[in-house]
C-alpha cells in the first residue's frame, strides 16, 4: 500500500495538506506519478523531481521540494512528501 502525505508550507505552518493513497505496493519507477497526483490535489505546479528526492525518500521515508525545485512561481516555501504507510 502507497500512502503519502503532502504538505505544502509557508514560514514553517502548514497551509494545505493531501495524503495520496494507492492500494498496490510502492513502486520508485512510479514516484514521478504519485508526485503529479500530489500536486494536481494541492493545486499546485509539478516540481522538478531529482535524484536526491527520490534518494531521500528512500532513506528517510520523506523528501523536501524547495521554491528553486519548481520552474513556475510557488505561493509557499516547500512541498514535504512524507510516507505514512
């Protein structure tokens, strides 16, 4: 089971949240979708995903999108992905 939770935050308060939930088994090649979906519930421009966020997500169950990390202007400060699974 896939059950991420976003959070996008401004001067560290969360503003929004969504938990993207996903009945199959967590696939990496898939990352890339589950942030789409994430951000397309958020209302929000999709970030460009690297190495170190998957890396991160990986290893630490959670992984940051700061402003730099999106190519259109953002209205907050970072996008936390943290799985609750």
């Amino acid at each position: 089971m896939v059950k991420i939770c976003g959070r996008l935050k401004l001067k560290d308060k969360i503003i929004s949240t969504y938990v993207f939930e996903l009945d199959e088994d967590f696939q990496i090649s898939e990352f890339e979708h589950y942030v789409a979906d994430i951000c397309y519930n958020l209302d929000i421009p999709n970030p460009i995903t690297l190495v170190k966020h998957v890396k991160n997500f990986m290893l630490f169950n959670s992984t940051t999108y700061l402003k730099d990390d999106f190519v259109e202007k953002i209205f907050f400060d970072k996008l936390e992905l943290v799985n609750e699974a």
